[in-house]
C-alpha cells in the first residue's frame, strides 16, 4: 500500500513539473519598416545587405543603413518610432516580449542621426547605445541622437 501511494505521489509530482511552463523571453515582435524612401538597406543577421522596403519585419540582430539619399521610419507595436536620417546606421541587439508582456528594446547607433518617439507604454524599456554612451527610456519621451565620428549629441524635445 505505501509504495502504491509512494509511486501515485511521484507520478503526480513528474506531471506537475513537465506540465510547467518554461519562462523565458520571447523575440517574437511585431516591429516593421513603416517608412522608406531612397536607398535604405537592411542586414538581416546574414552578414550582407539587401534592399529594404516597405513594411519589412525587422528582428533581433538586424542592421539597416541608409545611405546618402535614404531615410526610414522603423515602428513599434505600441506606435513608438525609430526615425533615420541620410547617412546613418543601426542595429538591433534585443527585441525581445518578457513573460509580463513588457516590450524590450535596444538600439544600437553606429553612425548617423536618429529621432526616437517613445510612447512609454507599461512595463516597456526602450534603450540606445552609441559610443561608450547608454541611456534607457521607461517614460514617453521625444529626442534625437548624432554620432559623428568621435562626437555625440543628444537633443531632448519632451520626455
């Protein structure tokens, strides 16, 4: 009898843990080229550049550049955007959706001027990095970032 109730307990204890789910983050995102004009070129995590259009998906580990006529517009799922100037490159080291549904972000500029419009929804962590220099946003906010070669400005319009 003991050991019947021994083995019903094991069972049920090997049931609970499979049956929990892993917690992990996810990169599954809905963030999409919403504007392009020019010549604008996107890396998707292949090592080479190809042409970007309109309303393509942009993931964990892309680049995109825009080259001296290009400009493009890269939106969030909540309305956030990612404006790009002539000349400028970026890349995206984490999109990623937490388990509480909160939206990870960050940017990474190499060259060139981006307009960041944040809406600051819930829970949601929008961060750039260019130079030696990072800042994370949690809060609406509207700004601009150079980076020239050795220079970086950072222009906050609200937030």
């Amino acid at each position: 009898m003991f050991n019947r109730v021994k083995s019903v307990a094991l069972a049920i204890l090997m049931f609970g843990l499979i049956s929990v789910p892993a917690f992990a983050d996810s990169q599954v995102r809905i963030v999409r080229l919403s504007s392009v004009e020019g010549d604008v070129q996107i890396d998707r995590s292949q090592g080479r550049y190809e042409k970007a259009f309109l309303n393509l998906p942009v993931t964990q580990g892309a680049k995109i550049r825009t080259n001296n006529d290009g400009r493009a517009e890269i939106e969030f799922e909540d309305g956030s955007t990612l404006r790009l100037t002539p000349g400028t490159v970026v890349d995206f080291p984490e999109l990623s959706l937490r388990d509480a549904g909160a939206k990870i972000s960050t940017v990474h500029l190499q060259e060139g001027t981006a307009y960041v419009n944040f809406s600051g929804s819930k829970g949601d962590q929008f961060t750039m990095t260019f130079g030696r220099e990072t800042f994370s946003i949690i809060n609406p906010a509207h700004l601009r970032v150079e980076m020239a070669d050795t220079n970086a400005t950072v222009a906050v319009f609200k937030g």
